[in-house]
C-alpha cells in the first residue's frame, strides 16, 4: 500500500498540511501571548503611576486608602504597600518583598490553590514600595482554549487528508494498473495491445496515449525489421547462389582462361551482393535518423539542378529526354549529400523504368516558404494498387523484373522524404508516373542565414 | 611511395600489403593504433592507409592525435562498409581521402597516387597544361593547339580534375566525388557519358589522343608517348 506513489503523495500532503496547521497555531498563540502580555503590563505600569501620583498629592494615607478600596473591587489588580524596611502597610501583596521592576511571584490564593502572578514593584518617595501584580491564570486560560481549538483543526486536516488520499491514490492506481497490465501483456508477447485511455484528457491519459504512440512506432519498426530479414533472405539467396554455382563451376574448369573469367565473373556477384547490403545498412542509417545533426539550409534547385545535370547526358544518349525547370530560392533545411541521392535515385528510376523516347521532366517549385520537387515520366507508370509498395524495399514490379535494380532506390527515396519529414506522393501523370516530394518550412533562424551566406557567394569567384 | 597501412586485420593487412608492393610501393604495416602512431610519427611515409576500425586506439583518435602533433602526411581513411556518417567525420578530424571497404586494389591505388602528389590548393598554376592542351582557370577557358574548344561547365570541372592529375589513374568514383560531389555510386553511367562528351571536344579528329580509358580502373590523360 505506501508503495503506492499516489498515497506516499497523499500522505506527504496531509503532513505538510498538518505541520501548517501547528506552524500556524504556535504563531498565532505566541503573538496573542505577547499581544495580551503588552495590555496586562501596561494596565500594571498606569495602575502603578495612577497610585505614584496618589502618593504625591494624598501622602501615604492617600495611597494606603487607595488600595484598600481597589483591593477590595471584584476582579481587580492585586495589590501591596510597605514600608522601606519591609513592613506591610495595606494590601494583600504588602507581606510579599518582590525585587524592583518586573517578576513572577507564587502566591497562595485564600482557598488554598497556588497560583503564580506577575507583578511591578516599585519605588515611591520616602523608601515606601508599592506592588502591583495580575493574575496570570486568565492567559492561560485562554491560551489553552485555543490550543484545544487548533487541536481539533489538526485532527480535522489529518482525516480530511487522508481521506483525500485515499480516494485519490484509489483512481490513480486503477489507471495505473491498467498501465501495468498492458505492459504485462506486451512483455508476453500480445504486441498489439495498448494502454486504455479513461477518456478524461487528463496528464495520465497524455501519458498513456504517448506511450501507445510509441508502442506503434515500436511496432512499425519491429515490422519492417522482420520485412527486412525476410526480403535479405530472400533476394539475397539468388545471386549468392548464383556465387556458389560459378565457384563450383571454375573449380570444374580445365582451362585457365575459363577460371579467371569465372572469378572475374564471381567478384562481379560479390560486388553485387555488396552493393545491396551497402544500399541496405544505407536506408537502415538513414530510418535511424542521425542524420538530422547534419541538416543544413540548402537551395532545393541546386541540389536537384545538379543531378538533373548529370543524367540529363546519359538520358539523351538513350533516346529519353531529361529536362529540369527549376524556380530558384525554394530553401528548405536538410542534408544535402542524401537529398542529392534521393534525386537521383528518382531520375534513374524514371530513366529506367519509362521506356526508350520517354519524356522526363523534373520541376522545382518553391511553396510558400518550402519547396518541392516533381519527377514525373510518360511511361507506363505503376498500377495505383501497386504505388505504395514500390517504396518497399526489394518491391518490383512484375515487368520491371528483367530491367536492372535491387528494388531499394526508391526504399532509400522513402527514407530520406522520411528523414526529413517531408511528405511524398505517387501520383498518375496520365500516362506515366509522377513523383512529389513536398517539403516542411524551414527555421526561420536558418533561411536568415543562408540568406547571408548566398549573398557572400554570388561573387563571381565563387565555386 | 612510402606508405604505412594501418590495419589490425592480419589478412587484409597482407592483401594490401601485397597489392601495394607489386605496384612498386614500400609498405609498413602497424597492427594496431598505437604502433600505427608511433611510425607515422617517426618516418616520413607518403601517404598513411589508415583503418578507422581499430582496437583499443581507434583510427579517428590516431588520426586526431597526428594532426595534433603536426604530422601532416595525406591520410587515407578506410570506414566499414555503409557508414554513412563516418566520411564527414574522418575529413573534419584531418583525413584527406576515405574509401569504404571492401573496395578494389585498382580504386586504392589511384586514390594514393592523387594524395601523394596533390599539390596545395594555392600552388595550383593559373594555366594548367598538357600538350598542346591548356586550360585556364580563372578565365575558364580551354584551348586545344591553339584552337578555343567550347565546353559546359561540368565538362571544364570534369577536364580540370583530369589536367590537376595528368599522368595518373583516376577511377569513376573520385571523379563522381570531386566533379559531381556525388557519394554514391549511380547505376547509370554518367562518368562514361560525360567523359565521351569531352573526349569527342578535345580529341575527335586529332592524331595524338591524351584522354585514355584505363581498363578495370578509370582514366587517365597524358602526354602523347
């Protein structure tokens, strides 16, 4: 039960309050002890001066005459009157010699009960002492009526408290359970189950509801872990067979010539093989996401202009046709090396896949503050049924099995838009396909510095 | 060449060893970071393969505690195979050149040859010339026996990193590197097409041909033997 956080709250609670509360009661009683204090003593030093000043005008039968008459009003002040040599000359107190100024005295009340007062004894013309005392028993009195007071609230704080907590740490531990026997389950192996919201909307179900999103992205990538080693097994198995059967072969072979051209022909498939596992730890990096730390402000077309550059030679060699119509300044934030991949990734697929004399253009646009890019051919385009799965990994199509490829460029395009949350499209370009890759607004932080750093470079020496 | 290979693996350590010598190098070869340091930091090699992959002191710290002693010798980094991140941070830490594993003897020994006898950026001549071919930077323009030869921009790069190494292999992917600032290996070739591009432009109809294609390895341009 106290390993309950909710009750261990609730009861650091109830005692902070219940120390509040104590705090505040021995506040409160020692500024009112001190506040009545004040009152009494003053009452005792204007009694005091009052009688002086008797002393003055009346001489000593005045005073003693005084306090006769005072002594004997109900409820008054107590009194005393000697001479300098001790003796009593009226009043109770007159038989009692306490020290100049303030102190407390014992005194035995006529009915026997022994009481303590607090007195002022002073000095008058002539060596004549006059004391003045109070009975200090009314101030305990009400000092303990109040303690009594602040008790009870004491009491009410600590059952009020733990009632609180109590019914408090009770619906927190419901939901807490249920948090449990989710990850209970999930540990054996039920991966689909998820915590259940209680619908209140509250900090608990924030948490429970970011926990089932990372359970989702956990699934997602359990997922595609599993995709993974099926599709390596799989398409890794035909060309490291294909290894093995040219090993065995030169092995077999007579000539010498035979068997360095089944080597050459081996290193081949190995090299091959590594480039798919290149490829593959390559898009795996990439869905890693370390490479945000690199993303730098970049001008999409430049980026894009680049690639459009290079293949556009080879494209005009094959009778296809590359052209690029680029809106400058379409800034966006990312990493330059793997945008440059991703390009050419979608123009060799376009290239590849469209057919002799196939028109391909690569547009960028800027959009709003962001940019994107459209790769879009006129060949025969991809089944709509079959577009999301050409981002797989190792997904080809049925009449793209003869033409080169791993089936992972447009995998590593997936995860490079991914990287950097930028949305892609496969669109029909009627006929062909039509690829877009819109991209996020930049930081605003950013796009000021890059701004700065193009005007450094529009030097006509740069480069 | 005088070379040091720094590798802890004893076979690769021997393949490159062997394949490096029958080019005509002298090759050490340091087993371990430590021994790696101390040897690059006592003689004078031309160029120091290093693996980035070591036990106990690994490449990256070599490489950083070289740099920091001043030994300037080009360094070649050698990373494992997809590390996408590991380029970036060789070159920051003082690398001039990297090549992922596995990778072939032909593409290492071109990549040593360009390091060892890089000159500095600023010792660059103005008009780089070969033949009767010249090329000058700062006015970017490109004259074949006298004759002004037209070129794209792309072309002139592609002609510039040729002339810097004339006489001396360079492979596909150090001219995709340099040229095309591309880190990857496309798969159609765009080396090739660009090459025949310039080719046709400085060699067509010429007797003495100065670009060569070198078979399993790259191209190279050079004086007419």
């Amino acid at each position: 039960m106290f390993r309950s956080t909710s009750v261990r709250l609730a009861a650091l609670y109830t005692v902070a309050f219940a120390l509040a509360v104590v705090v505040l009661g021995a506040s409160i009683l020692f500024t009112t002890r001190a506040h009545l204090r004040q009152q009494f003593d003053a009452r005792l030093e204007v009694e005091a001066s009052a009688l002086a000043q008797e002393f003055r005008a009346e001489g000593l039968s005045g005073v003693a005459q005084a306090v006769v008459e005072r002594d004997r009003m109900a409820g008054a002040l107590d009194y005393g009157l000697c001479t300098a040599d001790g003796r009593p000359v009226a009043g109770r107190l007159a038989g009692s010699h306490p020290p100049l100024g303030w102190s407390r005295m014992r005194i035995v009340q006529p009915d026997g009960d022994v009481g303590f007062i607090r007195v002022l004894s002073t000095q008058l013309p002539q060596g004549y002492r006059l004391v003045v005392g109070t009975d200090d028993e009314q101030n305990d009195a009400f000092e303990s009526n109040m303690i009594q007071g602040f008790a009870w609230a004491l009491a009410g704080v600590v059952i009020l408290g733990a009632l609180g907590g109590y019914a408090l740490s009770h619906g927190v531990h419901r939901r807490l359970a249920a948090m449990t026997g989710a990850a209970e389950a999930i540990i054996d192996g039920d991966l689909a189950r998820r915590i259940p919201l209680s619908g209140s909307d509250d900090d608990l179900d924030a948490l429970a509801s970011t926990f089932n999103r990372m359970l989702e992205r956990i699934a997602a990538l359990m997922e595609s872990l599993r995709q993974v080693s099926n599709d390596v097994a799989h398409d890794l198995r035909t060309p490291l067979t294909r290894l093995r059967q040219r090993l065995e072969a030169s092995r077999l072979a007579p000539a010498r010539e035979e068997r360095s051209e089944a080597i050459a022909g081996a290193i081949e498939d190995v090299d091959a093989i590594l480039e798919t596992f290149a490829a593959l730890l390559r898009i795996a990096q990439i869905e890693g996401g370390a490479r945000r730390a690199a993303f730098r402000p970049l001008d999409l077309s430049v980026v894009v202009g680049t690639v459009v550059d290079a293949f556009a030679p080879s494209a005009e060699d094959a009778g296809q046709c590359l052209t690029l119509s680029a809106e400058p300044g379409g800034l966006i934030e990312g990493d330059a090396e793997l945008l440059t991949q991703m390009t050419a990734n979608l123009v060799e697929n376009a290239l590849r896949h469209a057919g002799n004399k196939a028109q391909i253009l690569v547009e960028v646009r800027r959009k709003g503050p962001s940019a994107e890019v459209v790769v879009a051919d006129n060949g025969p385009g991809v089944p709509e049924a079959e577009r999301e799965r050409i981002l797989d990994r190792f997904y080809r199509l049925e009449r793209s099995r003869s033409t080169p490829g791993d089936g992972l460029g447009l995998a590593l395009v997936a995860a490079v838009v991914r990287l950097h949350g930028a949305t892609l499209r496969l669109e029909d370009a009627a006929p062909g396909l039509r690829v877009r890759v819109s991209f996020g607004a930049p930081a605003d932080g950013a796009t000021l510095a890059f701004l700065n750093l193009a005007d450094i470079s529009r030097s006509p020496d740069a480069g | 060449m005088k070379l040091l290979v720094v590798e802890d693996d004893r076979e690769t350590g021997a393949y490159l060893k062997r394949g490096l010598s029958e080019a005509g190098h002298t090759v050490d070869v340091a087993e371990s970071g430590r021994e790696g340091l101390f040897l690059a930091a006592g003689e004078a090699y031309d160029v120091v393969v290093l693996d980035r992959m070591l036990p106990h002191t690994d490449g990256m710290t070599v490489l950083r505690t070289l740099r920091a002693s001043g030994v300037r010798t080009p360094v070649l980094l050698l990373t494992a195979l997809g590390g996408i991140d590991d380029r970036v941070e060789g070159l920051e830490a003082g690398a001039d050149d990297y090549l992922v594993k596995p990778f072939a003897m032909a593409e290492l020994l071109a990549r040593l040859n360009a390091l060892a006898r890089r000159p500095p950026t600023q010792d660059i001549p103005a008009v780089l010339q070969v033949a009767d071919l010249k090329l000058d930077r700062l006015t970017r323009s490109v004259t074949r026996g006298g004759a002004r030869v037209e070129l794209q921009p792309r072309e002139f790069q592609l002609l510039e990193y040729l002339m810097r190494n004339a006489g001396r292999v360079v492979t596909r992917t150090m001219l995709l590197e340099s040229v095309w600032d591309f880190h990857f290996d496309p798969r159609t070739n765009i080396v090739e097409t660009h090459m025949s591009r310039l080719r046709a432009k400085i060699d067509r109809g010429r007797a003495n041909e100065l670009i060569h294609t070198v078979r399993g390895a790259g191209y190279c341009l050079r004086e007419p033997d």
